[in-house]
C-alpha cells in the first residue's frame, strides 16, 4: 500500500517534470514557470511525506538512525533542492538553457533514486511498517 | 533480508572512469587500422587486419566501457556492492588494455609469442571481472529480469572468453589446433548475442524507462526475453557442434528474440512522456534500426555465398547497434557521475557548501557537441555499410570513424578536466 502509493507519486512528479522541461524546450518561459510551479510543489511535498512520516517511522521500526539507507535518501533530497533552487534561478532570469541543463541533471538523480527506493527502501519499509500502514498513509496525505 | 542496505555504495570516481574514457581511444587505434589497411582489412573475415579490428572495438571499446558501466551501475541497479573496487578496476582495466592490444597484435604481425600472453593477461583481467561482478550479481536480494539477466550475459562473457582462449591458443602455435570456422561462429555468437546483446537488454529495461520516461517494458517480456536468446545460443551451439549442416536454420532463429527487443523498445520511444530530444535518444534510436537492419541482413545472408552478407550484419551490429547503446549510456552516466562527485566534494567542505554549486551536466557536456559526434558516428556507420559494397570507400569511413571516436574522446575527456578544475575551486574555497 505504502509502495503504491509513493511510486505513483514518482510517477506524478515525472509527468510534471516533463511538462516544465518541454515547456522551455519550446523556449515558452510563462508555460514552463506554471509547470515548474506545479512540479516543484508536489516533489517538495513528496519529500515531506518521506522526511517526516515515512523515514522516522521506519528508523524507529528498524532501529537504523542516522545510518543506512534513509541517511542516504536524505543527502540526494538535499542535492534535489539544491538543484531545485537552481531551475528556480534560471527561470527567474529566463535562462532557459540553465534551466534545462539542471533539470536534466535533477532528472538523472531523481530517477536513480527512485530506483533505490522502489526497489529497496519502499519494500523494507512495507515489511517493517505493515502494521501501521493505513495511518501512515493518512498522515502523509494530510500533511 | 541481508545486512542493512547503505545505498552510499558508489565506488571511487576513477573506477568507472578510467574503462569510459579509455573506450574511445580504442576506437581511434580500430579506425587507424583501417584507415591505413583500407580495403585489404575487408578482403574476407579471416584477414588478419580484421581480426585485429574486430578486438580492438569488441573488447577495446564494447568490453572496455560495458565493464566500467557495470562497476558503477551495480549499487544503484542490483543494491550489490563490490568490495575492494580499486585494485579490482585497476587489474580488470589493466589488463583489458594490455591484453586487447597484444591480442590485436597478435593478429598482425601473426606472432604467436604474443597471443600466448594476451590470453594469459585476457583470462586474468575478464576472468577477475566475472566472478568479482557475478558474485555480486548471484547475492542480490532481490534479483529482478534486469539483475537476472546481467547475469546471463556476465555468462556469455565467460563462454566467449573461453573459447576466445581457445582460439587464441590455437593461434599462440602450442600444438593446439585453431578451431577456426565453428570454433569461431560460436565465439562471435557468444560475444555479440550472449554478452553485449543480453547485457545491453538487461541494462535497457532499467535505463530506457528511467532515462526517456517511457512505460515499463511488458511483464512477460521483460521476464523471458534474455533466457530466451540464453536457449536459443545454446541450442544454436549444440547444432552447430553435432549437426553442422542444420546450422543455416539455428542462426537466424537466435536473432528472433534481439528483434523482439529493437522493436518494443522502439514502440516504448514513441510514446515517451518525456517529450525533449537528446543525443542519448538519438543513439538509442539509430542502435535498434541498426540491430534491425543487422537482423535482417543476417538472416538474408543464408541465401548468398559469399561473406558479404554476414559480414555486413556483424558490422550493423557493432558499428551500429552496440557502439549507439554504448554511446546512449556515456552521454548520461559520464557528465552525471562527475556532477555527483563534485557535488559531494562541496558537501563535505564547509567553507564550499552553500556556496559554490557544481556545473550541471549540460554545462560539463553541452548536447551541441554530443549531437556532432551524433552526426559524425551516424556518417561513419553508412559509409562503412556502403564500404562493404565499394571498396573504394573503405578510407573514407575510416577517417569518419576516426573523427566520430576522436570527437567522443574530447567530448569525455573535456569532462575530466572540468573535474580537475572544479575540484580546485572547491578545495580552494575559503583558504
């Protein structure tokens, strides 16, 4: 349940991310500003949702604080605000080329993160959180 | 479940590197060949020259970059971890540069001296490669169609090198005889379906979603698509051995599978989500019209006599097929893992943090410069095409070749040097 629902919201960021980047890719900055609005909110909520329910939740169930693999998840969502920050940037000075050569990069470390949690954090976390699954889930939406 | 996952398991920089950026200077060394032996290289498939050439981009190029992908791909794709990966890299690097230019060598000036040591070097450097990335590949937690077939092709690689040893041998004067002809049909077959054919297939399913953001490959594709060109190589072996003259019949079916794969994969491109074009897609495209045509002509090679034929499908396939697919991957994974790294250098520097950001991978690799080797490589793979039907051209499309892998040298080459010097700015920060 928890995986489906946090693959799906990959899933969801992607198609956003698409837009933005096609967007500048046709050089049309106002329609690349309101998909990169709508990316950036929902990724920004997405790590919010691990950061705060799914990560501690799961350090407190394995007892992996600080250590192992949600130490790791965190650094990359800081590399992705970091980056983020920099397609923020861009646009605000209607660079597109900047842009879009950072929101490749953003990609690139978006989807090889992905991989990392689809195939193993979200699994483990399943196993270790399945008691608590629902609550969990309604915590996360609700945040 | 094992011991708790650190997914920091990214090795050294110089690990995957040093097998990436030595790729194109193999390629260079290959389109020299050519370029000086013109359309004597061609003359038939056991012109030494060709030989020669045929290893200098199989295991120079082909080997030489797959074996870095692997190293570096490894944590992220399998969650396995390769212990000790430094004096690993540097023996399987070391060793695939010595023994593949001893091999071609070997080849050229026919001494038997040096193919009796490129074996030697060869069987260490593939040997060690196989069991360090197989053992790690057979303790992966959860082995899914990708993992499982990295593993097939990691066997494909010990079967070609096996009876590359024994060709070699053969060649190195030790009383062996040379198992030319079906001793060599089968280390082709092995080499170009079972090692670079199935790991470009189990690398794809991971990459050609994640990358191009195109819906996952099918379930049950995904599930028998490399067992069943394993099976099929297999049976192809076993006929060729006991039942030489059904062979015409085996090699044709072996491609069947390889065209299953070129033409999903082409369907999954067409309907990307990702809308914007980059040079990797143009690889990925012009490797499976490649494969295709490869296929095509192969199976159409039954029905002429000459060498003609087969020898063009072996070209689409390395020139065209395998070469784009290395291409698509190099595009990506040099200018990101040199991002990452820099990246992780200024996290770790308290004066860079927050302050400096790492060029991102477009300003460390601009698509402009990736489009014209783009160019280069796709003048390059037609003029040899037509090479093969007028000799005459053969020079020509060597020097385009040279140009296309000299422009792929500088493309990732300019790269490291960015490094370098980003690498100062960070550790110059604040002092």
């Amino acid at each position: 349940m928890l995986a489906k629902f946090l693959t799906e919201d990959h899933r969801d960021c992607d198609d956003q991310f698409a837009r933005a980047e096609a967007a500048a890719s046709d050089g049309d900055v106002a329609a690349a500003r309101a998909a990169f609005a709508e990316f950036e909110a929902n990724l920004a909520h997405h790590l919010e949702m691990e950061e705060r329910v799914l990560f501690p939740e799961f350090e407190q169930a394995t007892g992996m604080h600080g250590v192992g693999p949600t130490a790791v998840m965190r650094m990359e969502h800081e590399q992705m605000r970091s980056l983020l920050g920099q397609m923020q940037g861009a646009l605000a000075a209607e660079d597109l080329d900047s842009f879009l050569g950072a929101g490749e990069t953003l990609n690139v470390l978006i989807q090889q993160h992905n991989m990392k949690e689809e195939h193993m954090l979200y699994p483990m976390a399943e196993q270790a959180l399945a008691a608590s699954a629902g609550p969990l889930l309604e915590r996360m939406q609700a945040l | 479940m094992n011991a708790p996952l650190a997914l920091e398991q990214a090795p050294p920089i110089s690990v995957p590197l040093r097998f990436l950026l030595t790729a194109p200077l193999f390629g260079m060394l290959a389109a020299t060949l050519l370029l000086i032996g013109g359309d004597e290289v061609l003359a038939t498939r056991w012109s030494p020259l060709l030989l020669a050439l045929t290893h200098l981009v199989g295991l120079g190029v082909l080997t030489m970059a797959m074996c870095g992908a692997l190293l570096q791909l490894l944590p992220v794709l399998v969650g396995a971890q390769i212990a000790q990966p430094l004096p690993i890299a540097a023996v399987c690097h070391g060793g695939l540069v010595l023994g593949t230019l001893l091999l071609a060598g070997g080849f050229v000036a026919g001494s038997g001296a040096m193919f009796a040591v490129a074996a030697g070097v060869l069987a260490i450097a593939l040997g060690g490669f196989i069991s360090v990335v197989g053992s790690a590949l057979w303790r992966a937690d959860r082995p899914d169609a990708s993992t499982r077939g990295m593993r097939l092709a990691l066997l494909g690689l010990l079967a070609t090198l096996l009876l590359g040893l024994a060709l070699a041998l053969g060649h190195a004067g030790t009383g062996l005889p040379l198992w030319r002809g079906t001793g060599t049909d089968l280390h082709l077959a092995f080499a170009l379906a079972g090692w670079v054919g199935t790991l470009v297939v189990a690398v794809a399913y991971q990459v050609v979603p994640m990358f191009q953001m195109t819906a996952p490959y099918p379930q049950s594709l995904r599930a028998w698509l490399a067992p069943a060109i394993g099976v099929v190589l297999l049976v192809a072996a076993a006929l060729s051995a006991w039942a030489p003259q059904s062979q015409s019949l085996a090699w044709p079916v072996l491609a069947l599978p390889l065209a299953v794969f070129a033409i999903a994969t082409l369907g999954l491109l067409a309907h990307r989500r990702r809308k914007v074009g980059d040079a990797s897609l143009a690889f990925w495209r012009l490797g499976l019209v490649a494969l295709l045509a490869a296929i095509a002509v192969g199976a159409a090679s039954r029905f002429f006599a000459t060498d003609l034929a087969m020898q063009l499908a072996v070209t689409l396939f390395i020139a065209g097929f395998a070469l784009s697919a290395v291409c698509a991957m190099l595009y990506k994974i040099v200018p990101f893992l040199v991002w990452l790294h820099l990246q992780q250098r200024i996290s770790a520097s308290a004066a860079a943090r927050h302050r400096i950001f790492p060029p991102n991978m477009k300003a460390l690799l601009p698509e402009p410069r990736a489009r014209a080797h783009f160019g280069l490589q796709l003048a390059a793979l037609v003029l040899l095409v037509a090479a093969a039907f007028w000799p005459f051209l053969v020079r020509t499309a060597a020097a385009l070749w040279f140009a296309a892998f000299a422009v792929l040298a500088r493309n990732l080459w300019t790269v490291l040097a960015r490094y370098r010097v980003e690498c100062e700015r960070i550790d110059g920060c604040g002092t």
